[in-house]
C-alpha cells in the first residue's frame, strides 16, 4: 500500500492520490486500507516516512566508500543536489503545499518531517564528524537544503541550469569556508567516541 501510495504522489500529487486508486493499485480492499491507517492523511504520513528513508538511504549510500582524494563538501553537495532533482522529493513538496491547507494532514506529517530532519542532521553529523558537535554544522546544512529546496521547486517550470552549476560551485566554497573555520572536535574527544 506504502508503495502504491508514493507511486501515486509522484505521478498525480496529493490531491489526485485517493485511497479508491491506492487499494486499486495495491490490489487491495479499502477495508484492509482501513485496518492499516485511519484515513487519507495518516496513510500519506507513513508513505512520506517511507520515502524519506529511502532518500535517506540513498544518499548515505554514496558516502559508504569515498573516492581517494575525494572533497567531501563537494560530493555532500553533488549528492544533495541530486536528491533534490529526483520526483519523490518533488512530491514531498507538494505535500508540504497541501499541509499548509489540510490541517489533518500537517499533523499526520509534523512528526515524519521532525524525524526526517533528525536523519538528515545524523546524515551530515557522521559525514562531518569534526565538526557535528557546534551550531556551524547545523546552520550550514540549513543554508544548503533551503537554498536547494528553492532552486528546485522552480526548476520545472523555469529551469536555469548555468544558475543552478553557478549555485552549486558558489554552495562548494560556502561550505569549505564554514567547515574550515568551525570549530574542531577536540582529539581528546575523539579519542573517547572511537
């Protein structure tokens, strides 16, 4: 049904993902819909959790092993960018448009977002160990994802891509710069997470 339901959100949005076509889809009853989620929103809640993870997911999949030399900044980025471009996180934004006028489905999806968030921070922190302990991190990554989350949104209808290359590079040095000046974890304190 999760399956069904996200395929459905990437191909028709929130507002043409029903629970007649995800059962139709999922080859399943509405009753067995029910039994699983006790409505449209709540349903929708634990597809967008699923497509997260999976985001989530494929983007640590490309830090598992770094090329000799690689520039981790700019990989995150890169990588990052990628994520932003794909038509699941594209329906993850017209889920947060929607919430802004369901109210039941911006509390079925308050706490996924929160623990997205959550993923995301883990995500960066295990990337940047050196500097995960100080707000420097936190306010980076924030920069980055807002910056991305605009660029992207109007993408399909006005796409720029020497704009979005000329982001990308100007994003790199952002984030050398920011890295480079953070304070560092101690060794003293590395010694004891290892």
């Amino acid at each position: 049904m999760l399956d069904a339901t996200v395929d459905l959100l990437i191909e028709q949005g929130y507002a043409g993902t029903t629970t007649t076509l995800v059962t139709r889809r999922a080859g399943v009853s509405q009753g067995a819909l029910f039994n699983h989620f006790e409505n449209k929103a709540a349903l929708v809640a634990a597809a967008a959790e699923q497509l997260f993870a999976r985001l989530i997911d494929d983007f640590r999949s490309a830090f598992r092993v770094l090329p000799e030399g690689e520039d981790r900044v700019v990989l995150a980025i890169r990588r990052l960018w990628e994520v932003f471009q794909t038509p699941q996180l594209h329906a993850a934004y017209a889920l947060y448009a929607a919430a802004a006028s369901d109210s039941e489905l911006a509390h079925a999806l308050r706490p996924v977002v929160q623990q997205h968030t959550l993923h995301v921070d883990q995500a960066a922190m295990a990337l940047f160990p050196e500097v995960a302990e100080g707000p420097e991190l936190r306010a980076l990554l924030d920069i980055v994802v807002f910056s991305m989350q605009g660029v992207s949104l109007e993408a399909p209808v006005l796409a720029h891509p020497e704009r979005h290359l000329a982001m990308l590079a100007q994003l790199e040095v952002l984030g050398r710069f920011a890295l480079s000046v953070a304070p560092k974890k101690s060794q003293s304190s590395n010694k004891k997470s290892q």
